[in-house]
C-alpha cells in the first residue's frame, strides 16, 4: 500500500458521485486530470484514465484508486533485474 502520509494525487469533487484525479505535484494536470472517477449505480467506482496509466478501471472504493495510482506512480524507474536461466550440455547422441 502506498503511504498516505504524503499523497501525489487528490481527488477534487464533481457532483454527487464524480470526481477528478489530479496529480497535485504537477500543475499540468490541473487543466489536464489524470482521470475521473464515478460511483456506479451498484456501488463501485468506475475510472477513466486520461493519462497513459495501465491501471484497472474498476474499483471498491475511491481509496483504493488513489492507493493503485501511488503504488504505480512510486515504482522503481527501469526494468527489473534479469531473471537467469540454467543452461545445461546438449544431450549426449
């Protein structure tokens, strides 16, 4: 879980069940949200991301968004380190 002590991305709400997610640290966003976020009729919340984020669409709450941004947002910068593969002799004729 990302920490909420010092949060990268705020939501602003719209009406009753909307809201903008902004990232707060860029103030490009502020004209350009990184996506909006609404409460569906059976209680989930639904997100259309307009930043290039590979991130679910569906959630439980509007926690939960803003935890798997930061937790995406916070990841280490690169690839991963390479996973090695054994390599054994050919097989004997």
């Amino acid at each position: 879980m990302a920490d909420t002590s010092i949060r990268r991305f705020a939501l602003q709400r719209v009406d009753e069940s909307s809201w903008v997610i902004t990232d707060i640290r860029n103030p490009t966003y502020a004209a350009h949200p990184v996506g909006h976020a609404s409460v569906t009729d059976d209680d989930r919340v639904e997100v259309t991301w307009d930043a290039p984020v590979p991130l679910p669409v569906l959630y439980a709450t509007l926690t939960d968004v803003l935890d798997s941004l930061e937790t995406w947002a916070n990841r280490p910068p690169g690839s991963t380190k390479p996973i090695p593969i054994p390599h054994f002799p050919p097989p004997p004729h």
